[in-house]
C-alpha cells in the first residue's frame, strides 16, 4: 500500500530530525561559519529593505497573535532575570502608562470590565489644571489614578470613572462612596 503525503512528510520529518541530533554539533558550527561570511550581505540587504522587513514582520505579528503571545511566554519563561528589568525599565521610563496599564490590569483581574485609554492621565492634569479632584492641592509631587465610583462599588474602569487626586485624598476615600466621602469633608452633594 503506498504512503499518502502526510506519512511521507511525517517520515521525512522524523529522518531530519534524528540526523540532526546527531549531527547537531557540525550543523551549528557550518551554521556558525555561513552566517561569518554572509553577515555584511545580510546587513545591506537588511538596510536596503529595511521598510519591507518590518511591514512583513508587522503583518505577521498582527495576524499570528497567540503565536506571538506563546514566543513571547517562552521567552519569558527562559529568560526571568532579563524580562523583569525589562519590564521594571519599561515602568521606569512610563509612569502614566504604567499607571493605565496597572489599572487595565487590575480591572481584567477582577471581571469589572472597560480599559483606560493611552495617555488619560495627562488629558485630567490638563483638565484638572494640575489640581487634586478633592482637595484642589497642586498634584506636582505626584498623584493616584481614582476611579470616582470604585471597582468594589460597581464601578467601571473607564475614562469617565476616573479623576486624578493627591495620594493622600485618594487613600482616605478608598473604596467608599463619593457622595459620602465627599459629605464627611463638607462637602454638600
């Protein structure tokens, strides 16, 4: 009976991969060697096409996600150290994006739905002029994302269930109700 093409893909396929076992040595050292000497046509022809390469790789990363997402897990998963300062750089170099991304992070977490969108924090400093939502404090020295109605509460993670306080005014409200949190401080709401 012959084979279909399945069982001979699957044959050739199993033949590659024994001699590459045990030719894996000579393999990755001729590998080694072709890649010396064509480094510079590799680097002129990357910079000549360089516009193509990375639509190509764009369009790919776009329309193979979960593969994307999986290499990028394994890679993670193979190189800890490296992806935490990575990562720990990344928030460094971020804080009002990694302030969004905490938030989209936490609101996932506990099923509250919605998203913040990129750059909200520096639309409310406008807004705000700069001031606490509460206590009108200038927020300069630094201030918390606050989600008006609490994610404990029902609320949403959207833009507008958000305000930006001082770190103390957003600590003592809490998961509290703003009507009430803003009545305790004399407000009348």
């Amino acid at each position: 009976m012959a084979m279909t093409k399945e069982e001979k893909r699957a044959k050739s396929a199993e033949a590659s991969r024994r001699y590459y076992t045990k030719n894996k040595g000579r393999i990755l050292a001729q590998d080694k060697i072709r890649h010396q000497k064509n480094k510079e046509k590799s680097q002129k022809r990357y910079q000549e096409n360089k516009e193509k390469i990375r639509e190509r790789h764009a369009r790919y990363r776009k329309e193979n996600p979960e593969k994307m997402k999986a290499c990028r897990k394994r890679w993670q998963k193979s190189n800890t150290e490296k992806s935490r300062a990575a990562t720990a750089r990344w928030y460094e170099k971020n804080p009002e994006k990694a302030k969004t991304v905490n938030h989209n992070n936490r609101a996932r977490r506990t099923s509250c739905g919605g998203r913040l969108s990129a750059g909200l924090a520096s639309r409310l400093l406008s807004f705000q002029k700069n001031k606490c939502a509460v206590c009108r404090k200038s927020l300069r020295g630094g201030y918390h994302m606050d989600h008006v109605i609490p994610l404990s509460r029902g609320g949403k993670n959207i833009d507008s269930n958000i305000q930006l306080t001082c770190p103390k005014c957003n600590q003592e409200k809490g998961p509290k109700n703003p009507i009430t949190f803003m009545q305790e401080r004399g407000f009348l709401l």
